[in-house]
C-alpha cells in the first residue's frame, strides 16, 4: 500500500515527534518505506517570508514590493532558519550540510531577486508579473529548509531517504506543475527509500498565482494523484472533530470518524479547512481517500475522507463557523416578481471580487454573508447607488454539517437549543442537499453558538 503523507508546519516543528509518531517509532525496523512525505515549512517561516496567514502582518515580501531592504531581512531570516537547525541537532541534523544547504539558497534567493528588482525598476515590465515571481521564489525558501533537514535526520537515523526538491532553484526549464512531479518521481522504487518532498512546486502557471497560501496541500494532492497512491494522509496538530475543543472542551469536542468530499468542501467555505478545496478535487476524482491524523495521537485512526460515504443516522457531525464575517442584505421593493433582479447584484460583487459564504432571499432582500476583508467602500457605494437600502451587519456564521443531516427535528433541536440560551438567528439557509444548516448570529454569540449546537445535535442517537 503506497500512501503520501502531508506534514503540516506545526507538526515539523515538533520534529522530533514526527519521528517517534510517524516515521520510525510506530514501525517495526525497515517498514519505512511504501510513503512519500510531503512536507511544509517550519511553524512561522512561511509567515516571515509573505505575511501572517491569520493578522496580515507583512513580512520580507512586503519589504520588496515596496523596494526596501529586504536583503537585510533575508539575512535576519538565515539566523533564523540556522536557530531551528541547531534546535535540531541532538535528532541526528549534520549542522554544517544543515546550514550550508540554507545559507547557499537564500544566497540564490537574493540573486534573484535583485535581478528582479532591477527589471523592475526598468519600467518596461509588468509589475504584477514581477511582484508574483518574487513571491514565488520567497515562499519555496522554508518548504526546501525543512525537506532537506527531514532527509538529512532520517539518513542520520538509518532511514533510506531522498531528498525531492520542486522548487527549481537551479532547473532552468519550463515546466509545469505537473510535469516537474512526473519527473522527478519517475522511476523511484518506493519500497527501497523514503521520499520527502518539498511542499512547494515550481511551476509555469505559478502555485502562488494558483493557489496562493494553499499550495503545499496542491503540490500534496498532485503528488498522490501522480503515482496512484492508495491513501493520502494528511498529519496535522490535532484532529477533525465535533467542535473546536478550545470552545467547547476537549471532553466534549468528539473525533469524527468518517466523512466525504462534500462536507469537506463546507468547511473549506467557512475558512476551516480539513484540505484545500483546490487539493481535494483532483484525489476526488481520482478515487483516493484522504485520511487525517493527528500527529500527537498516533494510534488514533483518524478521520477517513472518502467520495461516497453517507452516514446512516443522520447526524450532525461537525460545528464550525466563523465570527470574522458580515451580511450585506440589499433591500429594493422593485425586487418582487422580477426575474433576475438578484444577476444585477451578483454582478456587482462579481466585479468587485467577491463570493458569498451564505445566500438567503424573500420578496424584496436578498442577504449575502461575505468574509469581513472583502467588505470594501467600492462595493458598498456602488450598492448604494442603485438599490433602495443597504444594510451591512458584523455578525457570525455557525454551521451543523454532515454527510446527510435529513433527520426529522435536527433544525427544530438547533433552533431551540439557541434560543434557550437567547441567541437571535438573523438569517439561515439550508439547501435540498441537506449538507450543511447555516445560522447568522450576533458576532459576540460566537462562541456560545458552537456550544450550544454541539450539545444539541452531535449527540442525537
């Protein structure tokens, strides 16, 4: 059975824990092999080199964009990356090939994008283009660190491995994504060595220009849809469970065992990705099965992902959401009886770059409920403009998802366990799918939203 296995950057800064969870210590001496690891950067680095992924704290990207000094931040990022290699050294990381390794590709970094900067600064280029590169380039710094010391401590341990590295420093074709991994997996006897692969893909589509912060998982799933893997295994810092164990309690936040695709995909739509929406598709397509693990429970079969599967009871098996949203509703009394009314507002925020997360109507409003980020003065003057009210409201999206959730008296058991704790629902929506019931809620009852609907409904016999 040859699986590919995604370490997410938590997990590798833990590393010595990956050994013993997933490597070695788990297996009899010799079955390491049969796998290809596909692993991110170190907790933080991919935050120093674009910006936080969460608060948007920029990082030595911005520096280049607005043409400051970013070789000296490239060189502060080295002491860096050459303090987690020392971190290390007592797991069996050679330090001097550790650091020498990360020390010469930073230096092929600066190369670049000086040569970058100075095209830049011609005025004959487009920017866009320029900027995308230089992105490119900076976001494949910490997938190649952490790769190149993961094969260099399982070598150190007597682990058989291979160091693959996508990212292209030094490979002057053009070649795309796809193509890269066909070649450089080509020929591999999986049975005789361990893989590691960089998360990061050189490409010339671009994954950044693709996928942006989601790429690791795209060059996961690409790889395990390459070589016909049997499972894809994703490792992460915790399990796929009923409800946030920080909210609720970790003796009431329960493991999911088994899901599909779908309620997959709803998560991904409310920023709580169990995978990457653009990662998932192909695997789906392809047949494979993603399995989630957690790292620090080993023995814990995890949560299996699989195309078809529909639980019997019709249970709810995961409440998530997000308090980081707001609902623009456009109320116009010229909206009832006309038939497409609604096309002139989509194509409004379909300009404007916009998606919606939720979608509920009635004669004269429709409601949309957008990530807060993309709430923009443009868009909103340009509603106003040609609709009768615009009313925008912060507010939270709770939702209850399972594979079939059309039991009888699961939206009367969530309507009610709300109420019970006074919390007013200002807009749902439930689609003929039954997938996923979506609740718009006071921001400031986030958290006891989640609560209240894990009690109620993941609970149901």
């Amino acid at each position: 059975m040859l699986t590919v296995e995604k370490i997410g950057g938590t997990s590798m800064s833990r590393f010595e824990e990956v050994l013993r969870n997933i490597i070695i210590g788990q297996r009899e001496k010799g079955d390491y092999y049969n796998r290809i690891l596909v692993v991110s950067a170190y907790n933080n680095v991919t935050n120093w080199l674009l910006e936080h992924k969460k608060s948007g704290t920029p990082g030595i990207y911005a520096k280049f964009e607005k043409r400051e000094d970013y070789i000296e931040a490239l060189d502060d990022l080295l002491l860096k990356l050459v303090a987690i290699n020392a971190e290390l050294a007592p797991i069996g990381l050679n330090l001097t090939q550790a650091d020498d390794f990360i020390t010469e590709r930073i230096c092929q970094a600066k190369n670049y994008l000086k040569s970058l900067a100075a095209v830049l600064a011609t005025g004959y280029v487009n920017k866009t283009n320029i900027l995308l590169a230089a992105r490119e380039i900076l976001s494949s710094i910490g997938e190649a660190h952490s790769a190149f010391n993961s094969v260099n401590i399982l070598e150190n341990n007597g682990v058989k491995s291979l160091f693959i590295d996508l990212c292209g420093f030094n490979d002057p074709e053009f070649l795309t994504i796809d193509e890269r991994i066909q070649i450089a997996f080509k020929g591999i006897d999986f049975s005789k060595v361990l893989p590691v692969a960089t998360g990061y893909t050189k490409g010339t589509e671009g994954i950044m220009r693709e996928f942006d912060r989601g790429y690791s998982e795209v060059t996961f799933s690409k790889i395990a849809v390459a070589v016909k893997a049997d499972e894809a295994v994703i490792h992460k810092e915790f399990h796929l469970s009923s409800a946030d164990p920080n909210i609720v309690g970790v003796d009431k936040s329960v493991p999911v065992g088994h899901t599909n695709y779908n309620v997959a995909d709803q998560l991904a739509d409310v920023g709580m990705e169990a995978i990457h929406p653009k990662a998932s598709k192909p695997l789906e397509v392809a047949g494979i099965n993603i399995r989630l693990k957690n790292t620090f429970e080993p023995e814990h079969p995890g949560t299996l992902i699989s195309k078809d599967f529909i639980s019997e009871d019709g249970k709810v098996q995961i409440i998530t959401g997000t308090d980081k949203v707001v609902a623009v509703e456009v109320h116009d009394p010229l909206m009832v009886g006309q038939v497409g009314f609604d096309l002139g507002i989509m194509e409004i925020f379909v300009k404007h770059k916009v998606s919606y997360i939720l979608k509920a109507t009635n004669a004269n409003s429709i409601t949309q409920v957008i990530w807060e980020k993309d709430l923009k003065d443009d868009l909103l003057k340009e509603l106003k403009s040609k609709y009768t009210k615009i009313t925008v409201l912060p507010c939270s999206i709770v939702c209850g998802l399972g594979t079939s959730i059309s039991k009888p008296g699961v939206i009367a058991k969530a309507t009610a366990a709300l109420a019970e704790r006074n919390i007013n629902i200002a807009a749902m929506s439930q689609s003929l799918s039954q997938i996923n019931i979506q609740f718009v809620i006071n921001r400031e009852n986030y958290k006891e939203a989640i609560i209240a609907l894990n009690d109620a409904l993941c609970y149901i016999k």
